[in-house]
C-alpha cells in the first residue's frame, strides 16, 4: 500500500500571498531549516490534513469536490501573528462558515483517513521532521473540530513576526501533497469556488 500525506487547503490570491511571503522573507534559512515560499511551496490556510492511499486520491478529490460544489468563497479576517511550538503564524478569525467548512471536510474524508509515515511525504531533499509525520498523525484528534486553529504558517523557528490586520477572499481550494513543515508542494487538485450558490 502506497501512502500519501495531503493537506486540504485554501490557497492565497495574490494580494494575501504576497503579504505572507513578505513576513516569511524575514526568516534566514538554510537547505532543510525552514521554509521559503516559492513556485513550489505554497503559503495557505489548512482545512484537513491526513494521509490516505494514492490509489484513492480520485475518489478523494471527488469527495472534496462534492463538499465545496456548494460552498461560496469565504471572507478571511487576518487578526495578527503569534508564535507556536516550533512555528510562527499569521492568525486568522475562526468564523462560523470557515468552522464548517473544515468540519464538514474532515467529516467526509474520514472514510479514507490510513496510518502513515514519512514515505508519504513530498520526496526530495527535504524530507519531513519527526514532528511534522506526528502532526498529519494527529490531526484529527488535536486539531480538528473544536480544537481547529485556522492559521497561516509563515516561518520556521523561534524569530517574533508581526502583521498588521487585513482581509481577503479565499476562493480557490487545493489538495496538496505535504512537504517538510507540513508546507503545500505538489497541487493534487485545486478548484475556484463558484461565485455564488447556496451553501449547505
């Protein structure tokens, strides 16, 4: 059995990601010792992350297309910047509808959830910290439903970050390949949020 590890995530347009990739340039890095963003690595905002077998992962896009064919782009509030364990965030107010959202994916995706290890990760030469194949491992239980944190990962390591409060519209969703950090490397599949329907 072939293992992936895939993060569901929104995607930044382009105002919001060049804000990100602002605050993420402020972090030294070395190969393998942080992230940068790049044509590769992907700033976004995580929905779910797990792993799941490869020969799944059209029946996985399928169902996270089923989830958000009703689902209108989604205004996102940016509240600041706070520091983690070993990460460094932008911080983002959890509304009601990005609640649900990510509810109802983590929900519908349980069917296809596996065990997994650092083979299913992104494979170049950066491959995943123990701690980032413990994270996907225990996503649904420490961070999912009531315990789910929407944030944007920004950098690596114990450096303070700011970022003065702004908005955009999130409409453009992706299953990612996870990468070292846990960051978005390969897009498995990506949609636009249709403009305006009615959500479920």
């Amino acid at each position: 059995m072939s293992v992936v590890a895939i993060n569901v995530a929104f995607l930044l347009p382009r105002g919001a990601r060049t804000v990100t990739e602002r605050v993420n340039a402020r972090f030294e890095t070395t190969a393998g010792a942080n992230l940068r963003f790049d044509a590769t690595h992907h700033p976004h905002l995580t929905l779910a992350q797990l792993f799941v077998e490869r020969d799944q992962l059209d029946d996985v896009a399928a169902a996270v297309a089923t989830v958000i064919s009703t689902t209108r782009p989604i205004d996102i509030r940016v509240t600041g910047a706070r520091g983690g364990r070993t990460a460094q965030v932008i911080t983002v107010d959890q509304t009601p509808m990005l609640q649900r959202l990510h509810e109802r994916v983590m929900d519908t995706l349980a069917a296809y959830e596996v065990a997994g290890d650092a083979a299913g990760f992104f494979g170049d030469d950066e491959p995943p910290r123990d701690g980032d194949v413990a994270w996907v491992r225990r996503f649904r239980a420490e961070s999912s439903h009531a315990r789910f944190d929407p944030h944007i990962t920004v950098g690596i390591g114990q450096t303070p970050v700011d970022c003065a409060p702004f908005t955009f519209v999130a409409g453009e969703i992706a299953v990612c390949h996870l990468g070292r950090f846990c960051t978005c490397r390969d897009r498995l599949a990506r949609w636009a949020l249709p403009a305006s329907p009615v959500e479920q």
